[in-house]
C-alpha cells in the first residue's frame, strides 16, 4: 500500500483491487495496470485527475472573463453618469475615468497573463458608453455631444487600446504567422 486507499474517491481506487495502480512487481510503475507517472503514489500524470481540473480550470477562467464583462459594464454606467463633473473648467471626473479604464484593462491583461483580458472590459465599457450616448425616443441623453462627453469616449476608448497594447502576449512575437510554416516541415 503507498496511502492512496486513505484518500477519498477515485484516487483510493486505482488498479486492480484499489491497491492504488501498483502493477505486480509493487512498484507502482507503468506497468499492467499503472497509472501513476513516476511511481511515487501522488497519481501525478495518470490522466484520471487531470480532467476535472482542466474543467475547473476552464470554469474559474470563463468566470473571470465574465467578471471582467461586468466589470467594463460597471465601469460604462458609472462613468456614463459621472463624467460630467468638473471643477471650474476641467472635467476633472473624465479624465479620472479615463485612468481608471486604463487601469482596468492593464490590470486585468497583465493578472490574467493575455491580451483578451484587456480586450473583454474595454469592450463591454465602449458597449455600454456608446449605448448611453445615444438619444432615446423620449429625448433622454447620458453622455451628450460635449467636450466632456467626448474626452470620456474617445480618451476611455484611447486609454483601452493603449493599455491593450502594453499587455504582453502568450505567444512569442511573429508566431501567428510563422506557426503553420513550421508544422509543415
């Protein structure tokens, strides 16, 4: 026994006769019913585990990209709202906001480790701000046609692109484009 059977589910459970996929030397190597990677009974790269930690893997990501959506619409409504503050003539509240997106998608790209995450909040924000500039049918307007209301689009639209742009990418520069070359060889 290697102290898999204390462990619950399918790790006590392992090869013939749950004795944690040792083969019939005992060594608990890849032979006649293995599964473990490199004998050392932690069930490291057997392939039963790896399944729902990719899945979980997968939810926590997709859940951290919809954050991110909310997050950029949060940001839309606010901002949609609050750029119109100023102090005498400088719209002080834009271009605090424009930071602020600035900051949300730099943020969000460089603790996700991908430019998607810089993308995801960026759009969702320019969504909904483009959404409250425009008139309704009542003649309701939130961001109107002013100098404020255009620092706060085109500076908020400016600062996500910039901060876009400084995320790093996950793959080494040019790859897109050389990736199939080298797999034909």
């Amino acid at each position: 026994m290697n102290g898999d059977d204390d462990l619950p589910g399918p790790a006590a459970h392992r090869g013939p006769a749950g004795n944690g996929g040792e083969a019939a030397g005992g060594n608990g190597g890849e032979a006649a019913g293995g599964g473990h990677g490199a004998g050392d009974g932690t069930g490291a790269g057997d392939g039963a585990g790896e399944a729902p930690s990719e899945a979980l893997e997968a939810f926590v990501s997709g859940a951290a990209y919809a954050a991110l959506g909310v997050l950029g619409a949060v940001l839309g409504v606010i901002g949609s709202f609050a750029q119109e503050w100023t102090v005498g003539p400088v719209p002080v509240a834009g271009l605090v906001l424009i930071a602020v997106n600035f900051g949300t998608a730099l943020a969000a790209g460089r603790a996700m480790g991908g430019r998607l995450a810089a993308v995801i909040p960026t759009l969702v924000w320019a969504a909904v701000a483009f959404a409250m500039s425009v008139r309704r049918p009542e003649g309701d307007l939130v961001v109107p046609g002013t100098l404020t209301g255009y620092l706060f689009i085109i500076g908020g639209l400016v600062a996500g692109v910039v901060a876009m742009s400084l995320v790093p990418s996950r793959r080494p520069p040019g790859e897109w484009l050389t990736a199939r070359a080298s797999t034909r060889e």
